[in-house]
C-alpha cells in the first residue's frame, strides 16, 4: 500500500511516500507553502501523479500533547485536503520528526544551508517511517 506523508509547514510543505510494499520512507521536493492555494494545487498534483491509498499528515503537538496555534492550521488544512482527494486522510502526531531528520542530515555530512532547503521532506520521511514501522509490528 502507498502511503503519502505531508509535514505542513507555513514556508515549506515536506512530502514523502512509501514504496509499494509499505516498508520504506522516501523524500520528495518541498513544496512552498506562503501561498496555501498553490501548495494544495501543487500537492494535489503529487497526489495525482502517485496515487497513495492513504495521506498521513504530520499533527504538531506541544510536548504536553496540548494544541498550538499550528495545531489548529494543520486541522483545518487536513480537512481541505480530505474534501479535495479520494485518498484516505489521517492525522499523525509529528513531535520531534524535524529534531530526528536534523540529526540525521548532519550525521550524513548535510551544510545547514542545504539541510534547510530539504528539512520538511526529511521529516515528513521520518513521520512516515514511523508510521509504517508501526503498521508492521500490529500485523
């Protein structure tokens, strides 16, 4: 099953998917974000082009689990994609996937300057593999 990750992000939007078997996390390009029409328009072509069975969306909590001002954006902009795809839509707690992915691209030798321009798509990896981690040890 292929399986669509999306870390929402007021600049940049992070996106990854699985390969078919469901077992392995790869990032895509970021795609800007400062306009939410043209990044939904964009990811909607994404969507499109792969055809995921599902779309798993990052859900920023506050370490207590609490919502944030961006927990409520990320909602509501899961609801507009839920109106816009077939595919099935899940929200995902994403705490910590942007610490986890930074460490791994400074493990793998990434500048700052480049770790910035791919840090949303490597997180959104990161929520993915997770999640796919986790589908394999409940089957």
């Amino acid at each position: 099953m292929k399986i669509l990750a999306v870390d929402y992000g007021l600049a940049r939007t992070g996106v990854a998917v699985s390969d078919a078997t469901g077992t392995i996390a790869t990032p895509l390009e970021c795609i800007p974000s400062r306009n939410e029409g043209r990044m939904l328009e964009t990811l909607l072509g994404v969507i499109e082009k792969i055809k995921p069975e599902k779309i798993i969306v990052g859900l920023p909590l506050r370490t207590d689990m609490r919502q944030s001002d961006m927990t409520v954006k990320v909602t509501a902009f899961c609801e507009r994609l839920k109106a816009e795809t077939e595919a099935e839509v899940e929200l995902c707690n994403e705490m910590y996937t942007t610490i986890i992915a930074s460490q791994l691209l400074h493990e793998n030798e990434k500048k700052s300057k480049e770790q910035r321009r791919i840090i949303d798509s490597a997180a959104a990896a990161v929520l993915l593999q997770g999640y796919l981690d986790k589908l394999k040890q409940t089957i």
